[in-house]
C-alpha cells in the first residue's frame, strides 16, 4: 500500500506542478503556448502576416498605356521642293497640341485641333493598333507615332 501511496503522490506533485505552468503561462509570465488554446497575439500577427501577403495581390497593376498623353517633341521630315520652312513649322505646332487618351476599357481618344476620334484600340508587342489600324509605338515608355502627308513624315512623341 505504501507503494501506491508514493505513486498517487508522485501524480498529485506532477499535476500540481502542471496546473502551476498552467497559471504562468496564463498569466503571461512564460512564452509558452498552453495546448488547445492559441494566444490572442499569435492569432493577430497571423492575421496581420496574411493581409500583408494578400493585399499587393488585390493590387492591379497599372497599365502603361492607360492615361493621358501629350506632345514632347515633334520631328518633321520633309521635301523641300514641295514644303516651305514655314508649312512645316505650322504642321509641327499643330501636332504639339494633340492629345491622346487611353482608357480601362481599351477606347483611345484623339483630340486634334478640337477634332476627337474615339476608336477601340490594342497593343501587339510594342505596337498600339487603334480599330486595327497602326497608330504608333510604345518605346521606352513614350507613344511614338508616325504619319505620312503631302510634305513628308512627322513623327510625334507623346509622354505621360
């Protein structure tokens, strides 16, 4: 009998040393973590961990096309035997004052000496299609287009 006496309070000592920690860690005195019940703390940082990891998902990234552009330079390559200094400046300052909208939803907008065309437009590669026709180029992060007239070619630069 004094044998089981000894177990029961070898049991008893180990239970009590247990309900002990149990208090601690309650308590807050230990980093221990009681089974079956996470701390409010750990649960917040998990929390805060996935928001992290989730919310530059949700984030779109921004189209490079979609914005306004404006002229930052125009060359104007022409014949001198059919254009003057003089037309060719007055062409170049008439470009400088286009300018070009993109949207979300794909629709480009042209505005040109108080003249606006609207067409559903489309990147290729590096080349910007506006109702399947070519429009220009994006190169560098500038919208570059070329056009042919009467007097020679103009190139027109556009940055956001």
């Amino acid at each position: 009998m004094r044998r089981g006496h000894h177990k029961t309070k070898g049991m008893t000592t180990v239970i009590a040393s247990e309900a002990k920690q149990s208090n601690q860690t309650q308590n807050g005195q230990t980093g221990l973590l009681r089974r079956g019940a996470p701390r409010k703390d750990v649960f917040i940082a998990m929390l805060f961990v996935i928001l992290i990891i989730l919310f530059p998902s949700c984030h779109r990234t921004s189209d490079p096309l979609i914005g306004r552009w404006t002229v930052e330079k125009v060359n104007v390559e022409f014949n001198e035997r059919i254009a003057t200094p003089e037309l060719v400046r007055q062409y170049g300052e008439i470009e400088k004052a286009n300018i070009v909208e993109i949207t979300q939803d794909s629709t480009l907008v042209f505005i040109s000496d108080g003249d606006m065309i609207k067409g559903n437009c489309s990147l290729k590669g590096s080349q910007l299609f506006c109702d399947g026709k070519l429009f220009g180029s994006l190169e560098g992060g500038k919208l570059i287009a070329k056009n042919k007239t009467p007097i020679g070619t103009i190139e027109v630069v556009y940055a956001k």
